[in-house]
C-alpha cells in the first residue's frame, strides 16, 4: 500500500526540484544582465512586451489566447526574473537570494509560497509581478491594509517604474477617477477590502464609463494571503443601504438585561458566544415587560431583542471585541488587531452593543450587494499568495482555492529560539512574572516587543510597567497614529513596546547598532491567540534574515482561551502535581502541546464557519453571476434594447395570462383580471376590454396583447424619435428595475440565511431549505423584475421636453 506520508515528501521534494532548476536558469542569466547598461536592462521590457504581444496575436479566440499567453510567460520567465532581480539591485540596493526566486516562481505558477517571516517576501513578489504585469492585463498585489498598499507602491513602485511599467494605489474612499486609474496601472495595490467593495459598486453603476475597474479580474498576488484567504473570510462583504428606522426595544430590552444577575437569571456560553436566560431571568423578564407568558406571546421580535441585548451585555467585551470611539461602536478584528472600519455586527447586534454604551443607536441598515472573498478571489484568472504561516491551512486553500502550499526554506539557518509556554495558576502571577523579565532584559538594553491579546490588556500592562518606571510605547487600535515610528525604534536598544496583533503581521523590525550582541529582538506575549498561525506570525518580529532573537509565551489558567478550552486538563495535571501555590510556574512541553491541541479544535470550529458560510454564497453566486452579467449586457449595449425589453414583456405577459386562465373551461377565466392588468401595465385603459378577448384561447388572449404592447412600443419610438434617447430611456427602466428588486432580494437572503438556523430543529437541513427558497424567491424576483420593466416602460408618458 502506498504510504501518504511518504507521497507528501516525495512530492514536496520534486516540487523543490522544479524551483531550484528555475532558481539555475535564472542565475544563469546574472552575470549578462549585470553587463548591460541601465538602458539596456530597461530596453527589455518593450522587447518582452512586443514578444508577448506577437505570441497572442497569433490566437483565434480567447481561450487560445489565454493558453498562449501564459505558454510565452512561462518561456520568458528565467529572463525576466533576471531582469526583475538586476533591477532591484541597481534600485533598490536589494539582490533577491536564490530561495526568492523560487518563492517568486511559486506565485507565477498561482500557487502560495509559505516563507518564513522576515524572509523578504515583498521582495520576493517583484519578479512574479514584473513577469506578469509584462501582458497589460493587469497585476492586483493584495495587502492587509491601506497602510502597506501605500508603503509597499511607494518602495517597489520605484522598481518597476525605472523598468517602464506604471504602478497604481488603490486606497479607501478615492474618488471614483483616483480608482479608475489605479486599476488601469499595469500593477495595483490594493486591500482585499476595497477590490472587494469596488467588484460589488461596478456592478451597481447604470453607465459603462462609471465602472473603475475596466478590465477583468486577471492576476491577483496576495500578501499575508492566510489572514485574507482564510480568516478575514469568515464574513462576506456586504454594501447596505439605509434602512428602517430604530426600533425603541433596543433600549428596553437593554434596560432590562442590566438588573440580572449572573448565574442566577442568566448562564453564559463562552464557546459557542452566547447567553441564555435561566427561568428565573425569564420570570424576571415577563414582571418586567408585563407579560403573561415570554414566548406564548408570539413576539419574537422581543425574544430576538433580550437575546441581542444578552450577548451584547455579557459576550462581548469593551476594549477587547471593540472599542467605543467618537461616538460609535467600532469592531476590533481580533486577528490583526486592528478597527474594522465599516464593519458593523449583524442582526441587530451591533445595535444593542451601541444601546449598552449608551451611544447614538444607528439604523438597522439594508444589504444591497454582497460576496464573501472566497467567491471574489475565485474570479482571478490567476491567484497566488506567500506568508510565513499558511501550511496548517493547506487542506482549506487546496479545497477552496485550488493553491498548493509550497515551503520555500529559508536563505540563513534560523537563530531564533521559541521557548516553551510558561503557565501560573492567576492572571496576577503571570503578569508578575512578565514584568520581571521585561525589566531584566531592560536592565541590559535588549529590546523588547511585548504582544498581548486586546487593548484592554496593552493597557492594563502599560499601567503595570508605568508604576514600576519602565519606559515604554504603546501600539493598539486606539493608538495607531505614530505606527510607523513606534515600529522603527522598536527595534533600537531599551526600546521596549506594548502591542496588540495589530505588530504581529508584516511590521519589520530591524536591529539597532549593538543588539545583536545583546541577543536580538525578544518577544514576549502575556497569552496564546485562538489561531496558531497569528501567535507564528508574532514569534516571526524576531529573528529576521537570520538575526538573533527569541519569543516567550506566558499563560495562565485563568486566560480567555484556557477558560474556553482545555483548562480542566490542565488544572488536573495541575492538581497532580500538587503546585497550588501563588508563585509556581510549569515549563513544560506537555502545557504547550495541550494548548496547541485547544488551538487546532478552535480552527475547526473557524474551519467549519467559513465553509458553511461559502456554501451559502455558493446559492448567491449563480444568482448574482446571471444578475451582473444581465446588467453588462444592459450597459454595454449601444444600439437599442428592444431585444432585451420585448421578452421581458412577452413573460410578463405570458405569466399573467397563464395565472388567470387556470381553469379548463374559458368561462372559468378570469378575463376582467386581465383587462385590469393590460390597462394597468401595458396600454391605455380604454384600449382594451374584455369584449376584445372573449372567444379567444389561451394563446390568442397572449397574442394579442403582445401586439398592443409592440404597437405601444412603437408610439414610444415615435415620440422618442432619436435611438440614442430610446436606448437611455429603456436601459434606466430596465437598470432600476433590477437594481430595486435585486436588492430587495439580497437583503431577503441575508435575512433567511441568520433565520433558516433556527428551522434546524424541524430535522430539515438549513442549507437545503434555504436553497429551495433562494431558488423560489429568485424566480419570483425575476418576475417582478420583467413586471416592473414592463410597466414602467409601457405606461411612460413621453413629454416633448424630452426631445429637446
Ligand atoms: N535579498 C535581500 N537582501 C537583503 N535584504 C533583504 C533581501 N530581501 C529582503 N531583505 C530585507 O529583509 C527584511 C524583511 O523583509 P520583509 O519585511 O519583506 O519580510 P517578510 O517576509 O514580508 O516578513 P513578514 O512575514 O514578517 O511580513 C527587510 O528589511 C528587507 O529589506
């Protein structure tokens, strides 16, 4: 039999093969491109341009273009990345090692290289981008933030400027134009947030030249791709609207939570994030509310209210799940640390947080449009991604993304030195301890980057080190105006700084003069994140290319995840031992191990989230694809839309027909319906009557009023004697109509998809209800669609201004 194990290896080591005999012709190259003049090194973008150019030229359709295309990459690769990396050295000052030109084949072959942290993947990128930027097509380089697009543009931007390629940023809310020629650059950066949201507003606009990005999604290079690619898409982008005004049970229901008392009238979950009322609590609630019965009343609308105002009171956390800041709730996201701007809890959440802070409670707002990123990036001809920390994940990235994960080693043998977790038995003890090595290492000049796991700890811990006179500078979500200059120094002798994740992930912290004598960075963190992957990505500010370094993780029994997870194990080892006194700590391999397996059950869980929320887009994608490609056609249409609007009639039409003249008898049918319909709908009143239509069958009652409808069209044609102003007039009604009743529909889904769990108990499966109702409510929204385009457009009353 064969042994999986064994295959794993065996396959990672031909894949190794491969990229070190990239890694060869590439380096073969070094010594010619080293001898050419600046011009002549530049000389040969336009030559690999006019070459690409002349291979697809050669295609007779799009499919054979696309295979040509990236056949002719492929044979310039070793070239260009010769060219890429020369380039970078007379730019940049920086020479890519060899392991990142495998890293960068990796990418180009739409694959993700998992390279250590501080192993220079920004670098690394530049050869795949430059490569294949080269078509014109279009390179997206996706970045966690607007703070890094920016950063990286600027650094990188100057190489391949210099070698003739335009570089666009892509920030936040630029103006429309700003947008429009960032995504026209060869190479755009931009956060996944806003490729995201500016996908979703394409798609909304009503003329072709609104759209910002004007070519398709091509190549996407996304960088830190596990925190996109998988934790960011627990949660699908959505464009909302206004909605409907406040509800005053936030309030209420909010005043009410407050006067219970815990464990007595209420029990919290901490794992699963929620919190129920005991009888006791639903006693209290119905004195309270003046009801005879909390759930007879058949208000769920209140029930829904005590349950939102529940979590908000006692799951979630100020300072630590968010932050309150000019008035208004805002979400931290808890893997990177930083504000989810925009973001807002669903499902009325967010609104009794904001009832329980007693800020501004704002408007339950209306979805209109929404992805999750894992159907966006789906849409790239080609995807890559590098990060230090992605192999844990390589199940979920195969499965969704259809990326292997390639471990590219590392240039320098790594000196850094992960400790083994130290456990106490209270929060106290721990941070006692903590304090004393940060003041040991201080002593000596060592700097020192301590992690900790909310803003509410970053400060805790700053007051803690203020007391005992330790200088030191704090980075949180609350406190990222001076980001940048906190991380240069951070790295500088006795510099000591208190952050968040927020530190944890592509901030480069380079050594000052003498610290590698003194042992590098240290890394201290005061607990373990639920996910493996972002506690790596904090050990990884240490040891950079090689440098000294080491991390320490202190925990406590009475920590967020110990709580959650795995603390009874753990107290019964502890127990054991028969260590209960204040100061006892255990250093041991077997904690450590126990808090990884308390990690691995948490990003199942994560695991599990995502997967169930892409099988519910999954339902949304075949709906949203036809609906956008629907409104493309409309937009780009430049000559008339008779042959979009006619069939839209003849349904609607059809429909209404067919549903009055159910019976098999005509005296059964309902002929003054249709009157009514046909008068209301589609032509005058007094254009129709039900005399006209007696005697006719079924198909003779639909013919005939199709051809009202056509000779009503043509009077429209008429007034409307110019083709262009027709063609404006049919694309608004039929936009709007779509937009309107398209939007409706989404907000519907969102609606039925937080509802459908609790059908759960019915034994039907959720998701299949809510595909058989996703499927019924589509075909119905279709039909208001065509119903509305119809009415809209038939019954127009066509003015002479209109002319002018
Ligand atoms: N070929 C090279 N020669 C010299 N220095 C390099 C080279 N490549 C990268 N570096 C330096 O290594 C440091 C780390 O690079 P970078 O921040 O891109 O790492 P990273 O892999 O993105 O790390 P992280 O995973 O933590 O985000 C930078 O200071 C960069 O200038």
């Amino acid at each position: 039999m064969a042994n999986p194990i064994r295959k794993l290896v065996d396959n990672s080591k031909k894949q190794l093969k491969k990229l070190n005999n990239i890694a060869d012709q590439v380096e073969s190259y070094a010594d010619e491109m080293s001898a050419l003049t600046d011009a002549q090194l530049q000389a040969k973008t336009p030559f690999f341009q006019e070459k690409i150019a002349a291979a697809v030229a050669e295609a007779t359709d799009k499919d054979k273009r696309n295979k040509a295309l990236s056949k002719v990459l492929d044979e310039i690769l070793p070239e260009a990345f010769a060219v890429a990396r020369e380039g970078a050295k007379r730019v940049l000052g920086l020479y890519p090692f060899r392991v990142q030109i495998m890293g960068a084949a990796v990418l180009h072959g739409g694959n993700l290289a998992e390279m250590r942290t501080g192993e220079g993947k920004t670098l690394t990128a530049t050869m795949a981008v430059y490569l294949n930027a080269l078509s014109g097509r279009g390179v997206h380089v996706v970045t966690v933030n607007d703070y890094l697009s920016a950063r990286d543009a600027e650094q990188m931007g100057q190489l391949y400027n210099w070698l003739g390629l335009t570089v666009g940023v892509n920030v936040g809310d630029a103006p429309a134009d700003e947008k429009r020629a960032a995504y026209n650059a060869d190479i755009t950066y931009s956060t996944n947030f806003n490729i995201g949201f500016d996908y979703l507003r394409d798609n909304m606009v009503h003329r072709a030249d609104e759209r910002v990005m004007q070519r398709g999604l091509n190549f996407a290079l996304i960088d830190e791709a596990d925190s996109i690619l998988i934790d960011t898409a627990r949660t699908p982008l959505i464009i909302s609207g206004p909605g409907s005004g406040v509800s005053q049970l936030y309030a209420r229901a909010d005043r009410f939570v407050k006067t219970l008392v815990r464990d007595e009238d209420y029990k919290i979950d901490e794992e699963a994030k929620t919190t129920m009322m005991t009888n006791e609590g639903i006693h209290k609630a119905e004195v309270f509310f003046n009801l005879d019965n909390l759930y007879a009343a058949g208000d769920t609308a209140l029930t829904h209210h005590i349950d939102q105002a529940l979590r908000a009171n006692f799951n979630y956390i100020n300072d630590k799940d968010y932050v309150v800041q000019d008035g208004e709730v805002k979400l931290i996201d808890q893997s990177t640390g930083r504000i989810s701007e925009g973001t807002r809890l669903s499902d009325g959440l967010h609104q009794a947080i904001e009832a329980k802070e007693g800020v501004e409670i704002q408007e339950e707002n209306k979805s209109m449009a929404q992805i999750t990123y894992q159907n966006l990036f789906r849409m790239y001809k080609k995807l890559s991604g590098m990060t230090g920390t992605a192999k844990t994940e390589e199940e979920e990235l195969r499965e969704i993304y259809n990326m292997e994960v390639i471990t590219i080693p590392t240039n320098r043998p790594v000196k850094r030195v992960d400790y083994p977790d130290l456990l106490y038995p209270s929060m106290r003890a721990k941070y006692n301890a903590v304090v004393k090595l940060i003041q040991e290492l201080h002593a000596k000049g060592q700097p020192i980057l301590i992690g900790t796991g909310s803003v509410e700890s970053s400060e805790l811990l700053s007051k803690i080190l203020m007391a005992q006179n330790v200088p030191h500078n704090v980075l949180n979500a609350k406190n990222n105006a001076k980001e940048a200059e906190i991380i240069a120094n951070a790295g500088q002798r006795g510099a000591v700084t208190v952050a968040t994740n927020m530190a944890g992930r592509g901030t480069d912290i380079k050594l000052g003069p003498g610290v590698s004598e003194l042992g590098g960075l240290a890394v201290i963190a005061t607990e373990r994140h639920e996910s493996r992957r972002i506690d790596n990505q904090l050990r990884g500010r240490a040891g950079r290319q090689g440098d000294e370094g080491f991390s320490q993780f202190f925990l406590s029994l009475e920590d967020d995840l110990m709580i959650r997870f795995g603390a009874e194990r753990i107290r019964l080892i502890w127990e054991r031992m028969n260590l209960d006194e204040e100061e006892t700590v255990i250093k041991n391999r077997l904690i450590t191990r126990s808090v990884e397996s308390a990690q691995k059950r948490v990003e199942g869980n994560n695991y599990d989230t995502r997967k169930n929320v892409l099988q519910y887009d999954d339902v949304v994608r075949e709906q949203r694809e036809l609906m956008y490609r629907q409104r493309d056609i409309v937009i780009d249409e430049t000559k008339s839309l008779d042959w979009v609007l006619m069939p839209m009639v003849e349904r609607t039409i059809n429909r209404v027909v067919d549903a009055q003249t159910k019976g098999k008898k005509p005296a059964e049918w309902h002929l003054d319906q249709i009157v009514t319909f046909a008068g209301n709908v589609l032509v005058n009143e007094n254009d129709i009557s039900v005399a006209q239509l007696k005697g006719l069958d079924r198909d003779g009652i639909k013919a005939l009023l199709l051809n009202l409808a056509k000779e009503n069209y043509r009077v429209k044609q008429g007034q409307l004697y110019d083709p262009a102003q027709m063609l404006e007039f049919e694309k608004v009604v039929i936009l709007r109509a779509i937009d309107q009743h398209w939007t409706d529909h989404i907000d519907a889904l969102d609606r039925l998809r937080q509802g459908v769990g609790l059908r759960g108990y019915g034994q039907l499966n959720p998701l299949i209800e809510y595909q058989n109702e996703a499927f019924d409510n589509f075909n119905k929204m279709i039909a208001d669609v065509e119903y509305d385009a119809t009415r809209t457009f038939m019954k127009a009353e066509i003015r002479q201004n209109l002319q002018a």
